[in-house]
C-alpha cells in the first residue's frame, strides 16, 4: 500500500462517521464513494515537494508547537503589491524570525465592495491584480526555504453573491440553488428571533431578499455574501475538493473562517451547533488522507468556554475510535482582548483568567496568539469569562473601550466600531496607536507606550502557541485615517488598522525599538523550550500577571508604578540579561523573563 492508502484506510472511519452524522446512514454509501473518488484524485495530483514535506511532518507531528514557531499576518497588497512583490520581502520575514505566513483575503472577491476581501469569487484563482495561482506557487516554494509555512483564509460560511455556484442559482439551477438558503418571509422571521447580528450598524439582519431566488437568501455577513447550506452533501463535496486542490498548490494552513456559524437549526442562535464541529472534522479527516502537512486554524471568535471543541473531542459513547481532531491551531481571541483590557483598568485580573483557562491542550493542538490582528477588538468575546469575576461585565467593558478609544484623558487613540460608543461592540486602532505612541508628545511618554507594546508582544508570546504579528505592528505604524476618502471603504472602520506598509519606518528609531523588544520575547521562548499550553502562575498583585512559559516564569507588569516580585534569586531575567535581584521591581508596563541563571 503506498502511504496514501493506508491513511486512507485507517481514516475512512472516521471521515464516514461524519458524514453519517451530517446526512444520515441512507446516503452514506452513495456519498462516500463520490468523496473517495475526490480524495484519490487529489492525492495523484499532489506535488513531490508537498508529498516530500507530509512525510516529514508526520515523522514530526508536533512540529508546529516548537518554541520558535512565530508568525506573520498581512494583505498582500498592503504589504508588497502584489505576490511576486511579496516574495522579494521574504527576506523580511526571515530577519523576524517568522515560521508561518498568513496572507489575508488572498483569494478573487466579488467586484466592488467585498467585505475586505471575503466576499470570495473564486476560490481557485486569486485577485488578478495580486498575481496568479503561479505567482503563489512561486512564493510558497521561496517560503518553503525559509521554514516559512503559507497560510490562506478558507471561507466556509458563504460565498459572494457572484462566486460560479451563486450565479447558477440566482440563474434557476436547481443543483446550486440547494447550495444556499432560500427561505419564505415567515420562515426568515421564525430564525431571526433567536440570531445575534454581526454588523448592526451597517448590515442589519440575518437575511437579504433576492428576488431573482424568489425568497429571502441567508445573509449572516453582508447581503452580498450568501450562507451555504451545509445541511446539503454536495457542499462539503464542494468544498472538499476545493480544500485540497489548494493545498495541491503550496498552501500549508487553511484559516477557516465563520465556522462558528455553519450549521443552522431553528430555536437556537446558530452558532457553535454540533454538526459545525462535524463538518470541521470531516474537513481534518480528508486533510490527513491527502496533504497531512496541513494545518487548520479556527476562526471561532466564540467566548472561551466555548472554545476547546474547536480542537476536537472524544467522543466515546458510541465510537470507539477515541479522540475526534478538528483544528490544529485555534485563534486565543479572548487573551488579546484580556491584554487591551488589563492596559486599560491597570489590571491583569482578567488575562489571569484567560491564561489559567488556556492550559490542558490536546495533544497536536495549540493556539495562535497575537496582540493585534486585521478585526477589531471585540469585547463582547470575554464578558462569559468577566461575569465570574464583576457582576456587571458590559458596564466594565464599555470603560475599557472607552479608554481605548481616547476617552477620560487616556493615552490611546482608538476608534469605536459599529457603535456610538454607547453600545459595546468593537474598538479599531493599531497596535502603536491603541498602546499610546500616536498621542505620545515626549520621550517619557513614547517609552512607555514601548513598554506597552513590549508588554502586549510578551503576553501573546509567552503564552505558548504560535504567536503573530500583524503587519506593520513590528514598524509601529499608526492609525491611517485615509480610508475615509475612499468610497468602497469609508463604511469600514476596520480600515483604520489596515495601513500600507511603509518600509521607510523600518529604519525609524520606533521600528527599532519594537522590533528590537520581539527580538529578544522570541530569544527568551526559544531558550525557555516553551510553546504549547502556558501556565497561570499567582503574584498576589492586582496588576502583575505571571506565565510559565517552558523552564521559565514570565512576570508582566500592567500598572504604571512598579509592582515588587519575590522568590526570582538565582534567575536571570533574559530580556535584560541581568541576574534577577530578590525582590525584584518589575517597572511600570514592564516585563521580566525569569529563566535560570547562566
């Protein structure tokens, strides 16, 4: 049997039992032998590099939970114009020490307004005026000799308005109108009691009425971006097609996007629902057929506890092939959001919290940590976590954002998103402008916006997992209003936090200082072995947070006064590079990386 086939056959198992979950033992038969004709097709498709390189990862399957394994998130265009523009900026990327690339909105959007590019059109080709599929090939081999593992948004929620299977329904195919869902007016107002809204502000609803489908298309987005029906098998045999012939050009990592919200039942708010995990194990299953080099990433921006299904789970009662996969890498949403809130109220009682509830991953598991991304900061992701902890976490909440977004004399420069402020939502900003170096009129007050930077970058990094950088945030870049005069972008405040790189900066004494600080945070986790579940440790300090981190004990600071940490004699702290006094002052914003002494 060639390698193929024996994970064929020891996986078939699992991946039916999904789909038996999903469709039912009637179609099951019917239905597999479709998908394993997908699976073979794409496996004699797949390169000799990408074979070459599964086989190394599954003689290595922890590979990408080893301390150095730091990431880098960007728009192409953004960042270098185009893909072949990017490829002469891999050499950026290695001086950072990046291991994992995620390329944002890469795939061709719908024409006009796209929701930052995912909307998606075509999910086999992507933006003509980025490149070409070749083009990304191109870059995926310079990566792969850099270590530097590409990643690339999935979305599995919906489709544009103008993606093939879209027009085909909207063209009276009756195959893919059954992709989508199309419902009468009473049905759409039966699931909207219970449907929480995305974007309040500038999409209301759940649902859009399309008159060419006759009915009410679910639009849990923006009406331009249709929800697939997934109750529907010919979707996941879509999909799994389109997964793995993606991966067949280089793509190492799949962020699926919205999985949270792929199964709908009526009753309930249509989120995190069962068959979504089910779904996302028969993606994991038909992966580690075909391209088991590959990971995927959960976009579930969901409150904690709801979290560790995403990673998979044992379900034993009636299945005895033991632990279920889904995701290898799970975004830690709710520790970046801590971060910005433990800056605000000078508090680290919060990421406490997250941190203590981050431990105890599976094993092949691990987070993604980051202090900033392309989203907004959305609060509402840690109000389950703060109701344990104050009895009225949307009022704690709205304090935070309101400080963020520059209020009560705060050093931030923050900008509501899809509120007045009075309503929590979302908070936009970079990471420079929301820490507190746009508003900074001295030294004094640019150093400690570094500090604050640093902070952020030690939380995210000492925490384990795969911890990325957002573009830009390693230059210091500031706000960039100029989407404002831009017609098809003016309504999207995220925009504000999306500026174009400006590789000037990066010789500024700003980029210097911050790239300096990530320099040294990556030094410290790969000499303290440290990468997968990290460990709260408790400082009896309101504002001080402490992380095990590997061999090490990691102490961040989020007050502005010095906070004392005893018990570090014999340490040194690896930042510094200085022996670790007893007691020791951690400065305002500061942080000490305790490891053993040299």
């Amino acid at each position: 049997m060639t390698s193929t086939e024996r994970r064929l056959d020891a996986l078939a198992p699992l991946l039916k039992r999904q789909l038996e979950r999903l469709y039912g033992t009637d179609r099951l038969a019917s239905l597999w032998l479709r998908m394993e004709t997908i699976l073979r097709d794409r496996a004699a498709e797949r390169p000799a590099a990408m074979v070459a390189l599964d086989e190394a990862r599954l003689s290595d399957p922890d590979w990408f939970v080893a301390p150095d394994m730091l990431g880098y998130s960007t728009y192409v265009d953004r960042f270098a114009g185009t893909v072949g523009g990017l490829i002469d900026r891999v050499d950026h990327l290695e001086s950072l020490g990046v291991r994992y690339l995620h390329l944002l909105a890469l795939l061709k959007a719908r024409e006009g307004d796209s929701d930052g590019g995912f909307a998606v059109a075509d999910y086999l080709a992507i933006e003509p005026r980025l490149g070409t599929m070749a083009d990304v090939a191109r870059l995926a081999a310079r990566l792969r000799e850099g270590r530097i593992s590409l990643c690339v948004d999935l979305a599995l929620n919906h489709t544009a308005d103008d993606h093939a299977w879209a027009k085909a329904a909207l063209a009276g195919d009756p195959h893919y109108r059954a992709f989508y869902h199309v419902l009468s007016d009473d049905e759409a107002q039966a699931y909207e009691a219970d449907l929480p809204q995305v974007f309040p502000t500038t999409a209301p609803g759940n649902f859009t009425y399309v008159p060419a489908m006759g009915g009410q298309v679910w639009t849990t987005f923006y009406p331009f971006q249709w929800d697939l029906n997934w109750s529907n098998p010919e979707v996941m045999l879509a999909i799994v097609d389109t997964m793995l012939r993606l991966a067949n050009h280089g793509f190492e990592a799949f962020r699926l996007d919205s999985i949270a919200f792929l199964w709908k039942q009526i009753g309930t708010n249509c989120r995190n629902r069962p068959e979504a995990h089910f779904i996302v194990r028969a993606l994991r299953a038909a992966l580690d057929i075909v391209a088991p080099a590959t990971l995927l990433k959960a976009e579930a921006i969901v409150p904690t506890a709801l979290v560790p299904p995403y990673f998979g789970a044992d379900e034993g009662r009636d299945w005895d092939g033991g632990f279920e996969p889904e995701c290898h890498l799970v975004y830690n949403n709710s520790l970046m959001v801590a971060g910005w809130v433990a800056l605000a109220e000078q508090s680290a009682t919060l990421p406490h919290a997250i941190v203590e509830a981050s431990g105890g991953l599976p094993r092949g598991a691990n987070w993604l940590s980051y202090a900033r991304c392309h989203d907004d900061i959305g609060w509402g992701a840690v109000i389950g976590d703060l109701a344990g902890i104050d009895p009225d976490p949307v009022a704690r909440l709205k304090v935070a954002a309101r400080f963020l977004e520059g209020g009560d004399g705060s050093w931030a420069r923050g900008a509501p998103f899809q509120s007045d402020g009075s309503v929590l939502h979302g908070s936009n900003g970079t990471m420079a402008s929301l820490a507190g170096l746009e508003a900074a009129a001295d030294d004094d007050a640019r150093e400690m916006a570094f500090r604050r930077i640093a902070l952020l970058n030690a939380l995210s990094i000492a925490s384990g997992g795969l911890a990325t950088t957002y573009m830009g945030d390693e230059a210091g870049l500031l706000n960039d209003a100029s989407y404002l005069s831009d017609p098809e972008r003016a309504h999207e405040g995220r925009w504000l936090h999306r500026p174009e790189m400006d590789w000037t900066a990066l010789d500024e004494p700003a980029a210097r200082r911050i790239s300096g600080d990530l320099a040294a945070l990556r030094a410290a986790r790969v000499a303290s072995g440290g990468a997968g579940s990290p460990l709260a440790i408790a400082t009896g300090e309101a504002a001080l947070l402490g992380i095990g981190c590997g061999s090490d004990r990691v102490f961040l600071n989020f007050s502005d006064a010095a906070v004392s940490v005893d018990g570090l004699a014999g340490c040194q702290d690896r930042l510094s590079e200085q022996p670790c006094g007893a007691p020791l002052d951690v400065e305002p914003w500061g942080v000490i990386w305790a490891g053993p002494a040299a």
